[in-house]
C-alpha cells in the first residue's frame, strides 16, 4: 500500500495557489493517532487550513489569535 501523501509532493492552496497544503496529525482523548486531521497552507500569509472535527469538516483562514 502506498503512502501518497508522504510522497513529498503535496496539493497547491486553492486559496493563495503560492504554496503547499501539508497535513497535520493529532491524537485523540483515547491516545490514538488521528493521521490528517487538519491541512495547512505553508504560506505564513495566507493561513488556510481544513480541519476535521467529530465527523465534520471545516475550513477557511486561521484569526490573528489562533496563529502561532
């Protein structure tokens, strides 16, 4: 079974078409590993992101407080 995501080549951000949307990884309240929970624009400024959430999906621009 191939890993696509992990291939080195990542989807453009439809939003900014600059830079690389890459997945991030979480673990739930159980320890178990959620694999490409969340997906993230690598330009700083651009902040796009999708995230799953109990099933459901959100996406849009992260606010000036979420970004670290």
């Amino acid at each position: 079974m191939s890993d696509e995501c992990c291939s080195g080549s990542y989807p453009k951000c439809q939003k900014c078409g600059k830079a690389d949307l890459v997945p991030l990884s979480d673990f739930s309240n159980n320890s178990v590993a959620i694999r490409y929970k969340a997906w993230a624009c690598t330009n700083k400024d651009c902040r796009f992101f999708i995230v799953l959430r109990g099933g459901d999906v959100y996406y849009g621009t992260a606010s000036a407080e979420a970004a670290r």
